[in-house]
C-alpha cells in the first residue's frame, strides 16, 4: 500500500483532521449553526405562523387579577324625611325649638334639620312633634337591596334620637319614615266639646278666643252654648283646632279626635278641658227647636210662689233657654201625725204645689234624641232655672216629643 492510500484510509490523522480534510473542531461548529438555521426555517415555516393565536397575553386570562372590587357597594349623600315626637316638654324648651334647627353630630358628615314642628297643650307643658330633614348615606350594592343609613344604623319606627342643639337638648321618638314630604300633614277641624266650666271661666270665654301652645296658636273658639248651673256650668264649645293626619286619622297633638275622647286647652287667662261629642259645627250637630214642658215644684213658700209669673225667661248670653207660658199653683199637702198617733195627709196652712208650663229651646239631634241644656230630657229629670229674680228647682213631669 502506498502513503497516500495509508493516509487516506485513517479516520483522523496526525493533525486532528477528519479523514485529514477538516479540523474536528471547525466540524463541530458547522454542526450548531446548520442546527441553528434548521430549527429557525421549522418555526418560520410552521402553518398558521402567520397567524394570531387564539390567547394572545392581552386578552387571555389572568387567574391572578383581583376582580373583586367590581362588587363593593357604593356609597353617596342622601336625605330622607322623619316624623320626631318629642313628648311634653317646659315651655322654655318648647318655645326654643324652632325650624331650621340643625344637628351635627360629631365624627361624621350626616345631619338632622327640622323642617315643621307642631305644638300642642299637654296639661301644665307643651307637646312637640317636629318633621326633620336626615342628611345621611345612601348605600348601593349589585347584590342587595340599596338601604339609607344614618350615623352608621338604619332609621327605624321607635328609635330615640338625641338632638344637641345650640340652645337646648330634646330627645325623640322616630314615628314616620318617608323620602318626599318635609312638612307635617296638617288639617283643620271644627269639633264640639261637652264640659263644665267655673264661673270665672265662662265669664272669661268668648267668640274668637285663641288657644296656644309654646308661641304657636293651634285652636279657636268659635261658639259656645253655656246653660245655667250652680258652681261648674254645662257648656258645649265649638272648635276649630290645628290638627295631625295620622294613619288616617285626625289627632290633636297624640290625641285622637274620637268621640269620647278628651281635649285639654289653654286660652289667655284660663284653660279647660271637654269631651268630644261631635265632629262639626254646633249649628249641624242638632237642629235648634222649641218644646212645652210642665215642671212640678213642691211645697212652696208663697213668697216663692208669688214672684214666679209668666213672661219669665232664662237668659244664656243671647239665647232664651226658658220662658214661663203659665203658673199654676194648689194647696201642698203635707203628712202629720193626730193626737191618736195616726198619719194623715192634709193641706199645708200656707205652702203651695206650683206647676210651671214652660217653653224650652232645644236641640233635636239626628237620632230624635232631645237635648234641653245639653242634656238628655226625660221624665223626672231634675231641672233648676235661673229666672234671674228667683230661682227655682222642680221635676219634669211632660215634654212635647
């Protein structure tokens, strides 16, 4: 065998060459970028390379993103309109609370304003409802139901309040809730009381009188029927009061106007208080007519006798409430023992029975009832007259009906 042909059938020769052509190492690097190249022309020749993929990092998703914020209730100022009942209070608190009050409380942006306030005659103080403006927060969520909120609590029927005014303190109690109305429903109604009054009260009552309460006028008298009597004169007054809608129902101050029910009022320099007996005027709560009745009167003097003439009216203000039509008179009979010890009846050596016929004014109400005096007449019902020169007291005995 030849050199050439020794050489030439070696793997490597004496330099390191391969198959004494190329460097092993210069092989080597050939390799890596032939490998490089290939798998760079596989991606670039790859289908859909082109293409967008179906996630692309903008649009995929993000399991690390907090989306939770999207669901947090939102929160903005709001008002809401309340009905406070402040109770009986002295007059120098009551007189002090006025609309446009406003309460701030501390550690926080809410607010409470009266918008109206009511007043009433409560005994020896004044009653206080008020209407309040509530500047609180309106709280708003996807997954419930939007609520109003007030110093961090829902407003809720018979919650107290505790208001710390400039002036004063008052603490109430939550009696509406509504988001409209920041006046209270005011009415007026005309009604009739049933009372006695002292002498010194009736003579101080008139027409137009008006009745307050811490500053406010929330009554006037406008008629009134007094009827003769001994110390506490029958009256029947008509009024017309500053009255409450609530739940439908008039109320002056807490009371409601139901029949039967009591009202107490204070006027300039006297107060009184009446059964309600009639929602309306005097004038429709019966009509106004005249009856003949005959009044016994027994065992008379004859002084007595003799000053009860006909013509003699019971005056009433204005109205005659009396008029003697005709007297007539008897013997009184009177019971004595005789010298046996025997009861008999004989006539009295001086005295006298009288009858009185008389003309009443009364008032037929709308179930024929017959009211004489505001009172019901019935037979032997004691009546006592006031004829001004004398005065006399007897049994009924007949009406007209």
């Amino acid at each position: 065998m030849t050199e050439k042909d020794e050489r030439g059938g070696r793997l490597l020769d004496e330099r390191g060459n391969l198959f004494g052509v190329i460097n092993i190492v210069d092989l080597f690097v050939i390799l890596v970028i032939l490998a490089v190249v290939a798998a760079g022309a596989a991606l670039v020749l790859s289908p859909g390379a082109d293409e967008p993929s179906e996630e692309t990092p903008s649009d995929a998703p993000n399991n690390d993103t907090d989306d939770d914020s999207v669901d947090e209730p939102t929160e903005q100022p709001a008002i809401e309109y309340a009905t406070l009942d402040f109770g009986t209070q002295p007059d120098h608190i009551a007189e002090r609370v006025a609309t446009g009050d406003t309460w701030s409380p501390e550690n926080t942006t809410n607010s409470l304003e009266l918008t109206d306030i009511y007043r009433y005659t409560a005994g020896d103080k004044t009653g206080v409802i008020a209407r309040t403006a509530v500047n609180g927060t309106l709280i708003e969520s996807p997954d419930e139901p939007s609520r109003f909120e007030f110093r961090g609590e829902r407003l809720r029927l018979g919650q107290e309040h505790t208001l710390e005014m400039d002036a004063y303190d008052v603490t109430g109690e939550l009696t509406s809730i509504d988001d409209e109305r920041e006046t209270l429903p005011r009415t007026n109604e005309t009604v009739v009381l049933d009372t006695r009054l002292s002498s010194a009260t009736a003579s101080a009552m008139s027409i137009g009188d008006e009745f307050t309460a811490g500053g406010d006028t929330v009554g006037e008298l406008t008629d009134i029927e007094r009827y003769p009597g001994d110390d506490q004169q029958p009256a029947r007054v008509e009024l017309s009061l500053s009255t409450l809608q609530q739940h439908g129902i008039a109320t002056f101050g807490t009371t409601q106007l139901r029949t039967d029910s009591t009202l107490e009022l204070r006027g300039a320099g006297y107060e009184f208080d009446g059964t309600l007996i009639h929602h309306g005027s005097l004038a429709d709560f019966g009509m106004t007519d005249t009856r003949t009745a005959t009044v016994a009167l027994d065992n008379v003097s004859p002084r007595l006798a003799d000053q009860l003439t006909t013509g003699l009216t019971e005056q009433t203000q204005d109205l005659t409430t009396a008029e003697i039509r005709a007297v007539n008179t008897t013997p009184a009979e009177v019971v004595v023992e005789t010298d046996d010890g025997d009861l008999v009846v004989r006539e009295h050596p001086r005295n006298v029975d009288v009858e009185l016929e008389l003309e009443l004014t009364v008032r037929e109400r709308a179930d024929g009832t017959i009211e004489f005096r505001g009172e019901r007449l019935r037979g032997g019902t004691p009546l006592a007259f006031d004829f001004g020169t004398v005065t006399v007291e007897g049994d009924l005995v007949s009406f007209d009906p």
